[in-house]
C-alpha cells in the first residue's frame, strides 16, 4: 500500500502576544468563567504582519532544509484561510513567489472557515495518492489572523465578544505532504465527515464577524460526535479510547476541546467523570499546549494541534492520533494518523516553543492603542507605507532569523520585506 502524510510541519505563532489573564482583568471579566477557556496567550496581528508574512514563515524552514531537486517536485501549493486579501487573487501566488518555488506548480486558495486547513490536507494527500505525478510534493499553508471590527446591526448573530477576544489569535501552520510522511502518516480511507448548514459564526463583511457562541458550540458538539461515527462505520474494529493514543481537535479555546471530549466519553464509551477528566490529560492536553499561546488560528488550528500533540505525547512506541476539523458553517471530519519518535525529533528540530518564547509581550496600553488607533490594514486598502516604528521591539524579537513583514502596498499590490 502506498504512503502518504506530512513530510515537514512548521507553526509560527507571529512576532507579538498578549497575556489573556491580563487582558480578562482589564476588561472586567468574570473570571471564573474565564478559567474555563483554559487559554493563556493569544498573538496579536501587527500592522505590518498579514496571512501572508505568518505563511511565508511558517513555511520558510520547511523549504530552507530541500535540496533543489526536493524543492522542485512541489507542484502544487494550497493556501487554507478565512482572511484572504483579495476577491480574486489567491495569497498563495505571494507565498509561492517568496518562498522561490518552481513555476510548474498549481497555486490556489481553500475558504472554508476553520475546516479549510482539514480540507488542504486531505486534497494533497489525494493528490500524492493518486499517483498522476509520481513523488510529486504538496505545501499546504493554513493562515488566518482575527478581525476584530465587529458587523453591525441584527439581534441573533450576537456572539460574547468579550469572551471571544482573549481566545481569538493569529499565525499559520505551513505541511509538506509527500510519499515520505516522516511527521504524520495518513490512514489511508479512514475519514469520517459530517457537514450541514447552519449560521453559528460568519464572517459576512471581510473585516467584520458575527456569531452565536451557544449555537456554534452545539453544532461543535453534533459534528463531533456524528464525524466520528461515520469514521467508526468505514474502519473496522474502532475503538474511541483503544484505537487513539490521542486526540487532536480543532480548538477555538481549550474549554470547548474539554467539553467536546467530555460529551463523547460519555456517549461513545459510557465513562465516569473521573475516568474522563483521567483521559482528557492524558490524551488531549498535549494538543492544547501551542493552542493556549497562540489563541484561535481558525483554517490552522486543527494542524496547530496536531503539531502541539506530536511535540509534547510519549511516543516510545508508535501512536495512533486521532483528529477531529470543524469549520462553522459546517463542515467537520475525523480522520487519523500514526505518529512515530522520529517524527517527535524531527518536529522538535524547528524549535517551535522556543519562537514562540521569543515573542514580544505587548502591554495592555499598545494593545489597546492599537484597537484604537486605525493602524490595522484593512481589507481592499490600495496605498499604504506601513511604519516599522510601531512596536518596534516585535520586530526583532526573532533571534536573529530573518522574517517576513509587510512593508507597503501599492496600487493594491503587497510588498514584502525580510528582518532579521
């Protein structure tokens, strides 16, 4: 049977982040119901950082370490995002242009709010499946940043944006998918999916969103559980706790993961409460340990998960990851993987925590300033220099390793600089 994964993985959580327990008090929130979103950072989107500087990024140590034959047999690059810049124009021809890749290659862009990221994945790995380019390679980039201009008008989309907002993150996570799945490898077939129309969350202005936070969690809590049932009816022999070593889920906030996996112990496997809260440390609280510092990535936070449960799990012996997408809307699949040591050490070798350690805390102060002061580079701007002055400690917070920031756009065409 023939092969197919992710060769390479990558997560950048962006330049800057935010203490969110900090944020929750100076907000005034309940904070006993902010302990139940079980976050502690979210990054904030800069001025001059866009989905396409957090794809470049993320998917830049990736392509440094190809030999030039390697780099070549990408033929086709997905980018996977609910924050395009353009109607038409697909972010993925920047993201090809700047990371230098052969001009043979098929470039074009997934929206599917938080599922396109699951739908990138699985559109390369069929592609390498099908053999009708032998060892070809795919580069998926999932890349989103937080709108956080709030649509107006109505009285059913009324999301708590003030419970949202410490959960609400930005970067990219950036897969190289091939015959040589050293990270992950698919099983192949063993996909379950689940999808319906439903309104809980939108984004029906390009920087504004809309929500109903109680709706979008039932219909979290319904795909999950009907995703993995039609998983169980195509793979023989499944077993919801025996089959994973862990599980890997879409995570807009922690709380919802918890409660997601609380609602299938007790229907799939008839546990007791103190069996699941056993099982929900053991098996999915290694996914959450990215997702706690980066917040919501919308289209890359399933991929960010599974990065976050490969980097931090016990794999002495091979693991089988369960993993479950959910993009409102919906649509939502449960698919699985085996992970290996080697696959650990080699995602351990792109020192993900350590960038992530390395970011800049912006204060309350610049954080609000920049809610306030119209810096934020909205969506159709046509002209703009972008200052390299506002916090400008966050630009050099990369220890020396060159990085990507928007510069300036002209004529409605984005310009890119590198910073080390």
């Amino acid at each position: 049977m023939n092969t197919v994964g992710i060769e390479a993985m990558n997560v950048y959580g962006g330049s800057a982040f935010l203490d969110v327990r900090k944020l929750a008090e100076h907000r005034g929130l309940d904070m006993s119901r902010f302990e139940n979103l079980l976050m502690k950072q979210k990054t904030v989107s800069l001025p001059y950082e866009d989905p396409v500087s957090f794809g470049v990024n993320a998917a830049k140590p990736i392509i440094d370490a190809l030999s030039a034959d390697e780099k070549d047999r990408i033929e086709m690059l997905i980018t996977c995002t609910e924050s395009g810049i353009d109607f038409g124009k697909s972010m993925s021809t920047y993201i090809h242009s700047l990371l230098g890749l052969n001009r043979n290659c098929r470039l074009f862009e997934l929206k599917n709010a938080c599922y396109s990221g699951a739908a990138g994945l699985q559109v390369a790995i069929n592609t390498v499946l099908s053999q009708a380019s032998p060892g070809c390679k795919v580069l998926v980039v999932a890349t989103d940043i937080t709108r956080f201009m709030v649509a107006e008008g109505g009285d059913v989309l009324t999301e708590d944006w003030s419970f949202a907002e410490p959960s609400s993150g930005a970067g990219a996570v950036a897969m190289l998918i091939s015959d040589r799945p050293h990270i992950f490898q698919a099983d192949i077939g063993a996909n379950g999916y689940y999808g319906f129309e439903v309104m809980d969350t939108c984004r029906p202005a390009p920087d504004s969103e809309a929500g109903d936070s109680d709706l979008s969690l039932l219909s979290y809590l319904e795909c999950c559980e009907n995703a993995y049932l039609e998983y169980q009816k195509r793979v023989d022999n499944v077993n919801y706790v025996d089959s994973f070593g862990y599980l890997s889920f879409h995570t807009p906030f922690g709380g919802m993961v918890k409660g997601a996996h609380r609602n299938m112990m007790r229907k799939i496997v008839k546990a007791a409460p103190q069996i699941i809260e056993q099982d929900f440390e053991k098996r999915v609280t290694p996914g959450l340990k990215y997702c706690q510092r980066v917040g919501n990535i919308m289209g890359a936070t399933m991929a960010m998960n599974l990065a976050s449960t490969i980097a931090n799990g016990n794999y002495d012996s091979p693991q089988r990851i369960g993993c479950f997408s959910y993009g409102s809307g919906c649509c939502s699949e449960f698919f699985s993987g085996v992970v290996t040591h080697e696959s650990q050490q080699r995602l351990l070798n792109m020192n993900i925590s350590s960038q992530l350690d390395h970011r800049y805390e912006i204060t309350m102060s610049e954080y609000d300033d920049l809610l306030r002061s119209g810096h934020v580079v909205k969506f159709g701007t046509r002209n703009v220099t972008l200052d390299p002055q506002f916090i400008p400690k966050a630009r050099t917070s990369g220890q020396g390793e060159p990085r990507l920031f928007l510069k300036a756009i002209k004529e409605y065409h984005r310009e890119y600089e590198w910073v080390s």
